[in-house]
C-alpha cells in the first residue's frame, strides 16, 4: 500500500498499459492522495459483459428477454386498440386454436400476484422484474405445478374457487423462460390465446409490449381512413 499523485496514478496506468501482453493474473492496492483506492491494471484488465439485453425500460439495468412462447407469433389483438369499453391494454398472442402450450417469463423476477376469476382475465400470473416493469400472462389453462399446489391449497383452506393472492417477494423466484403457466381460454375468451401485457411496476400503467424484444414481424403499413 502506497500513497500517490493524479499525476503518478496517470503514469501508473500508461506503465501497466504498455505491458499489455505481459499482463499475469495479480492484483494491486493503491490509495491515491485524497484516500480513493485504484487498480493500476484496470487499462488492461479485460471487460466481461453478461450475454443479457438492457431492458428498453431502463438504462442501467441488464436483463435477459426471452419470448412466453415458443411458437410463431402471430396477434389477434395488438396494444392500445380500441375495444368497446376500453383500449387493449396488451397483445393477443394465437395459440394455433390450441390450449396448453408452455408459457414462460420473459425475464428473471418474482411471482407478485396470482388471481383466478370467472370473467376477466381468467386464471393469471403477474410477475415482477428488476428493471421496474412487470408481466402478465392471462387467460391461461392452468398454472405451473408449484403455483398450482399453492393455489389449490388456498382454495382448499377458503371454500372458493375465485381468488386473488399476492405472494412475499422472493417466495416464488422465477428464471427467464421458467415455465409460469400452460395456454387456455379462460375468463372472458372467445378462443384459445396468451394474453400479455407488460407494465410499470410502481404505476402499474401499461406499457407497449411491442417495444421490448418479442419475435413479431410486422410488414403492412397502417392505413388512415
């Protein structure tokens, strides 16, 4: 440990620069005038970058984005169309007229809100995420195995078939691309599809799913009339 200048931090790191190829693996402590500690290496010291996308919501930080599908996407509903008592407040995504294709998270975070209902949205998953936004996969079949039990023995213990539960944080940690749920058509469906919104955790105002990474293509250009 040793006490130096700006000046001799500068020399220090053009020094450890010149000596690129020669670099071994060691690591040094030094502690400028004012107290700050630095890496003299850091000028050769690789920079390892995670293979993870940054989220559109957020400039810092980094997630994985994985599509809650693994079929070909096509819409039957896209964001913010009008409908007859509200604007859409997601994308409709088909499910080929089939139920119980695998629906993942498309990113890493926490289960935050599980509800079953008759109407609606049926039986959904609302999921959390570090970068401030949370998902929702609605109308699906039925839900993964271990939100399944958990539902169940809700159920069992109230009486009721329709719920609405919200889970601590951290009781159920999700992965990108962990299985969630299983496509259906429950609530208020007229068919077999995923409905999927994306929104501000804090607000909980909608956000347009068709700015995040999803596999959508879209080659018609909109038409006023």
């Amino acid at each position: 440990k040793c006490v130096v200048t700006s000046a001799r931090k500068n020399s220090l790191m053009r020094s450890a620069a010149r000596f690129r190829k020669f670099a071994l693996p060691i690591s040094l402590q030094i502690t400028s005038a004012s107290g700050v500690k630095i890496d003299p290496l850091a000028a050769i010291r690789p920079t390892v970058i995670p293979p993870q996308r940054i989220s559109p919501w957020s400039d810092s930080v980094k997630i994985e984005w994985v599509p809650p599908l693994d079929i070909p996407f096509s819409l039957s509903g896209t964001f913010g169309e009008p409908r007859s008592t509200h604007f859409h407040l997601g994308i409709d995504i088909k499910t080929q007229g089939k139920e119980g294709w695998e629906v993942r998270s498309v990113a890493p975070g926490y289960i935050s809100r599980v509800r079953i209902s008759l109407g609606g949205y049926g039986k959904t998953v609302y999921i959390n995420h570090p970068d401030g936004t949370s998902s929702v996969y609605a109308h699906l079949k039925k839900f993964a195995p271990i939100i399944e039990a958990y539902i169940k023995s809700i159920q069992y213990e109230k009486e009721f078939y329709t719920l609405q539960q919200f889970p601590k944080k951290g009781e159920f940690t999700i992965e990108a691309g962990e299985v969630i749920g299983y496509s259906g058509n429950t609530g208020s469906s007229s068919g077999p599809h995923l409905h999927f919104e994306i929104r501000d955790t804090k607000s909980q105002k909608p956000l347009n799913p068709l700015l995040f990474d999803l596999p959508i293509s879209d080659s018609q250009r909109p038409q006023i009339q």
